[in-house]
C-alpha cells in the first residue's frame, strides 16, 4: 500500500490577518503537531514551493496578483472586509498554492498514494479578480487547471463540503464540461450564492451541482447526499481525478458554522470519496484544507480523513439506513432540476 503525503509547512503560521481573526495561524499550528505524530511506514511529508505566476494567472488575473503582491509593503491591508493580509501573506499564498500542485505532481507521478494539503489562507471563494472570504488565491481553482494543463486530465471531480459555498470554485469552472463541481452548504450563508439552479451554462449546463442545506444538519443529512446525489453524479461522471475543498466549519463545534457533522461524518465522506477514486481515478484524489475555525474539531477532523485515505478501498463502505428525513424534499428537487442534463 503506497504512502499518503502530506503537505504543511511552518511558513503557512506567517499569514497573520490580525488577533482574534478565526482564520488564524493557530489553525496551522495544530495540524503541524498532528502531522508531527503521524507514522512514516504510512505518510510521508512534502515540502511546499512557490507556485508561479503563470500557474496562478491561468486561473486569475494579472492585476489581482499585482495587488495581492503590493500588500507585501505594508503591514496591514484589508482586501475587503474580512480578507485582511500582512507583510507575509502573498508569500504565504504562493506556497499555498505550491503545495498543492507538488502534492498533484506526486501523486500524478505515483510517489505518492493520495495526499492532503494542510495548507493556508483558504482559496474557494476567491473570484478571477477579487480575494474575499479569507481567500486571496483560488488554490482549488488553480490546482485543477493545472492539472489539466500539465497532466492532461480530462475530467475532474471537485467535492466542495466547506460549510460556506464555493462560489470561487464554481464561477471558474461554470462553463466548462471537464469539471463537475459539486458543492454542500449551509443556505441561505454566506457568500450568498449556491442555489439549486445554479447548474453551469452553455457547455458547462448541469456540471454544477449544488446542494443547500438547511443548518442543523449532521453526519445523516450529509452522508444522506453523499448516497442520493454525490456518488450517482460521480459515478455517471467517471472522473479521472477527484480533489476535495475539505473545509471542517460544517463541525458540530466550529464557531463559524450552523452545522452538526462529526470527525467520524468527515471520515465516512472521505471514504465514500476514496471508494470511487479507486473505481474511476486509479485512486488520484487529493484533499485541500480549506475552512475549520475549532481547532480541536480541525484537528480530530483531519486526523479521521487521513486515517480513511490510508484505509483499504477494495470494498464499499457501508451505505447508510435511507429514512424519510426534512432534507428529502430537498434531495428530490436537485434531482429534477438535473434530470434533464443526464
């Protein structure tokens, strides 16, 4: 059995956007004492790089880079309201991203069995030309063209589970066929945006799946649509490779979020992500760490999705007991609205 890698780094404490931020440094902090802990018959730990500007201008503008780039200068600076940078924080955005395309090298090369990038700032909702939502680059975003850059992938899967919409993720990709972007949510949440008919345009129509869910809902509800919507819309799909915006704020704890899931919900839903990379992406899958503001919940939460990516995925996970739930109505409305586009 190949090694998991893992992608963290000290430098990612360096991003500072001001005390009593919930993105703070300390999330990074936890996970590099996990990370300090994990067996290296198991893991292995890969050092993150810059990415370059050319990787991240595939995905954003020019202009945005320069900006991101001209907070370097100062010590604070509030990109809106609550995406605030300091001295470090473009620096610290460019081995975001780095980490993430070395772990998709490694794991395209084989070095590597899966893999986890444990990486900050967050990125999905940062938009071509616009940082927002903690996000200055689009991490998700970019990693996918890459890969299709690079690695001539053809069709990927990006699983969305952050508590907020990744409204970043899904405008990059709202036209093209080569990305199926699935997202589950808090609604109505912040961005806003992330409603059943949003389903993609033109050629993108109905690679956009969207999945609102009302807040309260736990390890039932979510893995509910992981059975009725995920893994039907994947397995119909045949991704060649699948990457997860793993944001833990959907955590029964998390101070953000409205939500009830536990470490064990996220290790089921990784799993049940795991299974179909077996099946379809001869088990390419990688997890970014995007949101998750209790940093006991990140922790153990974390610690369950890598204890699943290093488990055996030659059986299906046990699938869950269907009963009438509130969420019901909601599950059989995205189906209609998608039926058209299978």
């Amino acid at each position: 059995m190949g090694k998991t890698a893992v992608v963290v780094d000290p430098e990612y404490l360096k991003h500072f956007p001001g005390e009593d931020h919930p993105e703070r440094p300390d999330r990074i902090q936890v996970l590099l004492q996990l990370a300090g802990g994990l067996s290296r018959q198991k893991f292995q730990l890969l050092p993150p790089r810059a990415a370059s500007r050319t990787d991240i201008e595939h995905t954003h503008g020019a202009d945005h880079v320069r900006l991101v780039e001209s907070t370097s200068r100062v010590n604070r600076y509030a990109l809106d309201g609550d995406t605030i940078t300091c001295r470090d924080s473009f620096g610290v955005g460019l081995l975001a991203v780095g980490g993430f395309l070395n772990l998709l090298d490694s794991i395209a090369a084989k070095d590597s069995r899966n893999g986890f990038a444990l990486v900050r700032p967050p990125g999905h909702h940062a938009l071509r030309n616009r940082a927002m939502g903690f996000c200055l680059f689009n991490t998700m975003a970019v990693g996918a063209e890459y890969l299709k850059r690079i690695h001539g992938a053809k069709k990927i899967l990006i699983m969305d589970w952050d508590v907020h919409h990744g409204n970043g993720t899904q405008d990059a990709f709202y036209d093209d066929p080569s990305v199926l972007f699935i997202s589950t949510h808090q609604f109505p949440f912040y961005p806003g945006s992330g409603a059943v008919n949003e389903v993609g345009v033109n050629a993108g129509a109905g690679f956009t799946i969207n999945v609102p869910l009302p807040a309260g809902c736990g390890d039932a509800e979510y893995l509910q649509v992981f059975e009725q919507v995920v893994v039907p819309a994947a397995e119909k799909f045949a991704p060649e490779w699948i990457l997860v915006s793993a944001g833990f704020d959907p955590h029964r704890r998390d101070p953000l979020g409205g939500m009830g899931v536990t470490e064990a919900g996220f290790g089921a839903m990784a799993q049940k992500l795991l299974v179909l990379a077996e099946r379809f992406a001869d088990g390419r899958i990688a997890f970014l760490l995007e949101g998750g503001y209790d940093l006991a919940g990140l922790r153990d939460s974390v610690a369950a999705v890598l204890e699943a990516m290093q488990s055996r995925q030659d059986d299906q996970p046990q699938t869950l007991q269907m009963t009438q739930s509130r969420i019901e109505p909601l599950l059989h409305r995205i189906l209609q609205v998608h039926e058209k586009y299978q």
